[in-house]
C-alpha cells in the first residue's frame, strides 16, 4: 500500500468515478464546500490510497497550527463546529486495509514532518477508532477521550413498530402532543429541492430558536449551508422540512437524505409556538416519512439533546484521538 497526495479536489475525484457512497462527512462535495468556505488550499492535504496501482481511498486533512486535524473539523469564525464525523475512507476496510492505510499515512505524515494529528468526533463503530484504542500500530502514540455522543434510529419497518418500540411514557407523550396539533389547522411539508424564499424561512426559524443559533447563523455560515444545496452532488439530496400552524412556517428541518438514511444536520422553530412542540412533531414526521421510504436510519447527529432519546434514539459515543509518534 502506498500514499500519494493529490493536488486538488478535481483530481481526487477522478478517481472516484466507480466508487460507491462515501459518508456525507467524507464525501468530496461536502469537503469542497467547506475548504472554499473556511479554509486556505495550501493548508489542505488530500491523500490518494493506493493498493499496488488500484485506488482504494482517501484521507482529507488540514494544517491547524502545530498539528494536522481531519478536513472540516476545525472551528470555523467564531469557533463554530460544522462537521460532526471525522474519518477516512475506503472503498472496503475488511481484510486489515485501513491498519494499512493508517500506517501509510502516518509513514506519510513523518516523512512530511508531521508528526502531530487530533482526529475529532471518531465514531466508536468505525475501524479508525479501533486500530487506535488496541494500540495496532507500532511507534505510535494515542490518547483516546471521549467527545461527544451522536444519537441515531435503527428504523423499523412501520410507523406502529416505531410507536411500540418507544418507553411507554414517551409513547403515550408523543401520541398526546400529536392530538394536541391535531386542534389547530397544520400540516409539514418536505422538499427533494428547496427553493430560495424556503432557505430563508429556514434560516430564519434557525435564528429564532436561541441567541446560540442567532450567534452561529451569521451571513457567512448562512453562505455554507446555501451552499451546500447548491454544489453538485452524487447519491445525497439536501433537504428541507416545515411545520406549518395557521399558515406560518413554525419549525424547519435541514437533513442529509440518501436512498437509506436521513441525518438531521440542523434545525429551527419559533419559541412563540413552543406550545405545540413544533421541533420534536416535525422530527417525528420526518421519522415517519423515513420508515415509508424503507430507510433504516435516521440519524440525529451530534448533540445529547433530550428530544432526541424523547424520541427513541440509541448513541454512539465519539473520541478525540491525538496521535504522536515515539
């Protein structure tokens, strides 16, 4: 196996013309949009993985002050957190493949002089984490904290199986704040292509949610995520969902969608409908809408939020991993 670094976007994605789906937070449109939003080209580091001549992967990485950090996860204008899974990827990690494209890339990384890599937000189900935490590779140095957890949903084959398989208290809530939205004139609608006036009902239910979001919303991230509907993409959609009360958008959902999952990237509401529970109904509804599609995962992402086991979710944990070499 050996390493090769790319010199652009372009070029990687050449060889990944008969590649299967990578990972939203992995995949090249993700990754190119933030570069060009928040980081400088000359910090980026692409890394071709090869087997003999056959590409096999790839591994997208930034120069952060003393130390390399997986592309994506630095904090960007006023420390802000945009990408929640940092990985590499392979197009098939069995078979001890991504022990050998570790060690390659750290070969790599001390013959460049870099001897310092923080891999944020690793899931504990991904091969990285492992060949980290069973110490598989010799010279090296890891220390593993946990960082944050990132609830999802392995999603049934009906609406009812959901509902049964909550706690019955979070069942019997959900059902009663469903009727309660029953009393008013409403409905939720999702798009496959959001139009320019629904990013801005979305932007501004963002904002409204708290004085975080409001923060975290300035006009240059709202270029990103404009942005991120707007690159071309291959086996995802960007997606937008509404709550609507009376005629007003009251809570909005921005997801990721593939022909298996939906991950919930972010979300508004309107603190003056909070009555209505408006956020966790229209994530509700969009579970539904998921479970009817025959996906099986809708995904929150990261953050502990409480509505998010409301709604059933199991967690995986994720790691920091600082890698030294002795």
């Amino acid at each position: 196996m050996k390493i090769k670094r790319i010199a652009s976007f372009e070029d990687l994605e050449i060889n990944l013309h008969t590649f299967v789906m990578q990972p939203i937070f992995q995949s090249t449109w993700y990754l190119k949009t933030f570069a060009k939003h928040f980081s400088q080209m000359d910090k980026v580091i692409l890394l071709g993985i090869f087997k003999g001549d056959k590409f096999v992967g790839y591994g997208a990485f930034e120069e952060e002050r003393d130390k390399i950090v997986f592309l994506g996860m630095k904090p960007v204008l006023t420390q802000e957190e945009v990408t929640d899974f940092g990985d590499i990827f392979l197009k098939d990690s069995s078979g001890g493949i991504a022990l050998e494209a570790w060690e390659e890339i750290l070969r790599w990384s001390d013959d460049n002089n870099k001897s310092l890599l923080q891999l944020d937000y690793v899931r504990e189900d991904s091969e990285t984490y492992k060949i980290f935490k069973e110490n598989k590779i010799n010279g090296t140095y890891a220390v593993i904290t946990p960082q944050e957890v990132s609830p999802y949903l392995k999603l049934p084959g009906s609406w009812d199986k959901y509902l049964e398989n909550l706690e019955r208290k979070e069942r019997k809530e959900l059902k009663r704040k469903m009727r309660r939205l029953d009393t008013v004139r409403s409905y939720h609608v999702c798009s496959d292509e959001t139009l320019a006036q629904d990013f801005e009902e979305f932007i501004r239910l963002h904002r409204l949610s708290d004085p975080q979001k409001k923060k975290f919303m300035s006009g240059r991230m709202k270029s990103f995520f404009w942005d991120l509907f707007m690159v071309k993409k291959n086996f995802w959609d960007v997606n937008l969902c509404f709550l609507e009360i009376d005629g007003s958008y009251i809570a909005s959902i921005m997801s990721f969608d593939s022909e298996d999952q939906t991950l919930a990237y972010n979300s508004g509401y309107d603190p003056a409908y909070d009555f209505y529970s408006g956020g966790l109904l229209l994530h509700a509804f969009k579970i539904r809408e998921s479970i009817e599609k025959k996906k099986s995962v809708y995904d929150f992402l990261r953050g502990g939020q409480r509505y998010k086991y409301d709604l059933g979710s199991a967690a995986h944990q994720l790691y920091k991993i600082v890698i030294s070499r002795r």
